[in-house]
C-alpha cells in the first residue's frame, strides 16, 4: 500500500494510470452502448436477455473504474475524454449488421482489449492491477457468446467464412485506432515502452507483446470455429 | 408465507401473477434498451455516464423479476412473450429525436408505469408485492433527470412546449397500447377488476385509479417545468 502511494508522487507514473483508467473506462462505457444497441438484434427474447447482461456487466465495470478515479483524485470525464474519439470511431467503423456480427464483435474485441490491458497491468502498482485484472475476467461472458456463433456456424458453413472476414476488418481497425491513441498520449506509451524513471517492456518487449496478443486473438477465433 | 402459498394454487391467481411479472420484465429489459440506445445522444460524457447507470438499474430490476418467474416455475421467456408486441411498438413510436426528448419520456414513462404497477400491488401476495415495489424506487433515477430538464427549460423556454407536446404524444400512445394487452389478456385484467374468487378494483375502482394515475402525472409533468 505504502509503495503504491509512493509511486503516485511521480506525476509520469500518475498521468500514465489515469490514462489507463480513463481508456478502460470508456471503453467500458461504449461497449455497454453498442452491446445493449445491438441486443435489438437479438433473434430470441432470451438472446435479448443474455446480451443485456453482459451489457449490465460493462456497466459494472465501467462504475468500479470511474470510482477509482475519483479515489486518486482524478475527474472521470476528463480521464476519459481523450479516447473518446479513437473508440468512437471504432463503433462507427464497426457496426454489426447481424445479431452475429454483434456476438463475434464482443468476443474479438473483448479479447484483444482484455489481452492488452492485462499486459498493461505489469507495470502497474498493485491496487490498479487489482483492479484492471477484475474487471477482464470474462470467462463467464464468453462461453455464451462461444456456443451461439459456433451453433450458428454449424448449421450454415457460409456464415463460417463471412463472420471471419468480419472479424479481420474488426481487428484491422481496432489496430488503426490504437496506433492512433498511441500516438496521442505520450503518457500512456510510455507506461508501456519505459523511459529512465519507469521500468517498461521496451520495443522488443512491445512487439513480442503483440504476437503474443495475436496468438491468443487466433486461438479465440478457432475457438469459434472461425479462420484467422 | 403460507397464505402466498395457498394464493398460488389458484391457477387464474398464478396466470394473473405470472402476467403482471412479464409484463414487468419485459418492461425493464426493452427500457434498458432503449434508454442505453438514447445515452448515445448524450451531449457529454458525464451525461452518458449518468444515463447508462439508469439504464444499468432497470436491467438489475429485469433480473430480479426474471428470478422470482423461475422461481415459481414459470418460463421468463413465455411470461414475457405475450407483452412483446405492444412494448415494442410503443417504442417504435417514440423514438426520442432528442436528448432532452429521451429524458422526458424516461420521466413520464417510468412515472406511469410505475403508478399503475404499484396499484396492482394491493391485489397480490406480499412476495409478489415486496418484489414488484422494490423494482420501483425511482426516486434517485428521478432527481437526475429532473434537474436536467428543468434546466433546459430555464434556458430555453421554446423548448418547454415541444416537449409538453412529446409528453402529451408519450401518454396516448402508452394508453392506446395498454388498451391493447388490457384487451389480450384476460387473466391480467381480472387481476384488476376482480371476478367471484379474486378481490380487484371493479370497473368503478378502474376509473379511479386511472384519474389518480393522471393527477401524479400532471403532477410529474408540473416538477419538470411543463404543462401536461
């Protein structure tokens, strides 16, 4: 606890966490949007229900990030307001047109954020690990999601190979928007690469990071039956 | 807890709970969607946030009645299904243009519905009754929205007119679909104007009720700075 209030005191180490706080919970809050816009989609009313929870779900998420916030004495919105741009842009550029393209959208980007910020919480203190890593375990959430795409796959081949092309696209601009944020936010890249003061993964550490969120992103395609 | 019991063997008692569960949940879970859908014209993030929390509520709410259906072994999809229509197409014609238009139709349509639910409650079982109230303490969800319409009025009084108009809008069409299901399904209505074996209000209890229900409006209509 002492050492994490030490850590505090470095206004690098405090602007990178409340980047990451304010990334995560946007994001949060757009994916509890989209997700609950997309249960319109639903073709059953328990479909409708299930997406619904895990909308409440990012909900949740989003509320336990905002408090942490104000706990470090950070103000939410402005924590959130420079990826605001980057993430909508991604929903706009991503709007399933199907209930499945909804389903494969949660569960490609859920994963590749959560690998992401998992990676991240290496280099936090760890109260904000604590928390980060909380609201990532989505085990739950995902065997859902994972028993309707593969059920809808296997009674219609085609839809296999239209929902991978969708998923490439997904990861595409998810890519483009993150190389985009990180370009903006000095703080935040320098959590991840490391300067003298703060211990970081460097280049090659950044690029071994992305294969390895790359393999993962593979495994949860073939996961659902889908080709990478 | 035995009367409740006793209560539930009555099968035109159970339909009729069964029903007004339903509809309930149904309720909750097409506003939650709806209402997530609207935080999309948030017109900041603060607001956005405020309003997926209330929408995060209402799905809380749909949960808790989904359980208590199962737990007196009825289907919640099945419960549900006979609402769907005429909520659906209630939302369909009122899709809110505005910020300020989902504000004010969250307000006035959660006021109503709440009256009419918590008149029902003098007809069934404690459990049932706990329940049902407990889903309707809105008066947090409330004073948000209240403060933010005011305040547009206050600067806008334009404003204050077209949105009485909505409001007026709001009204006809949720009567004319609770006419509707009022009309579909029998066991509902008996819960309300009572037959030989169940206590209801009776037809003159029914007229009753609606002129309070419209005087809370008015009443709610007169808090938010508009004339019903």
């Amino acid at each position: 606890m002492e050492q994490q209030e030490d850590r505090f005191t470095d206004p690098a180490y405090r602007a990178a966490v409340i980047d990451l706080l304010g990334t995560l919970a946007y994001g949060e809050l757009s994916a509890f949007i989209r997700l609950s816009t997309d249960a319109d989609l639903a073709p059953t009313l328990a479909a409708k229900a299930a997406v619904a929870g895990l909308a409440a779900t990012e909900y949740a998420h989003f509320d336990r990030l905002r408090a942490r916030l104000v706990e470090i004495g950070a103000d939410p919105e402005q924590a959130m307001a420079p990826f605001v741009e980057a993430l909508d842009a991604f929903h706009e550029r991503t709007k399933p047109s199907s209930w499945l393209e909804g389903l494969v959208k949660f569960y490609v980007g859920d994963g590749i954020a959560s690998d992401f910020y998992r990676e991240i919480t290496a280099y936090v203190d760890p109260g904000t690990r604590d928390l980060v890593l909380g609201t990532l375990e989505a085990d739950k959430r995902a065997s859902y999601v994972l028993h309707e795409v593969r059920q809808a796959i296997s009674e219609d081949p085609i839809k296999g190979s239209r929902l991978a092309l969708w998923a490439r696209r997904l990861v595409g601009e998810a890519l483009s928007q993150g190389q985009r944020v990180a370009a903006d936010r000095d703080s935040f890249s320098t959590l991840l690469s490391g300067t003298g003061e703060l211990p970081g993964m460097g280049l090659a550490g950044i690029v071994s990071m992305f294969s390895r969120i790359t393999e993962q992103h593979t495994k949860r395609m073939a996961e659902m039956g889908l080709s990478a």
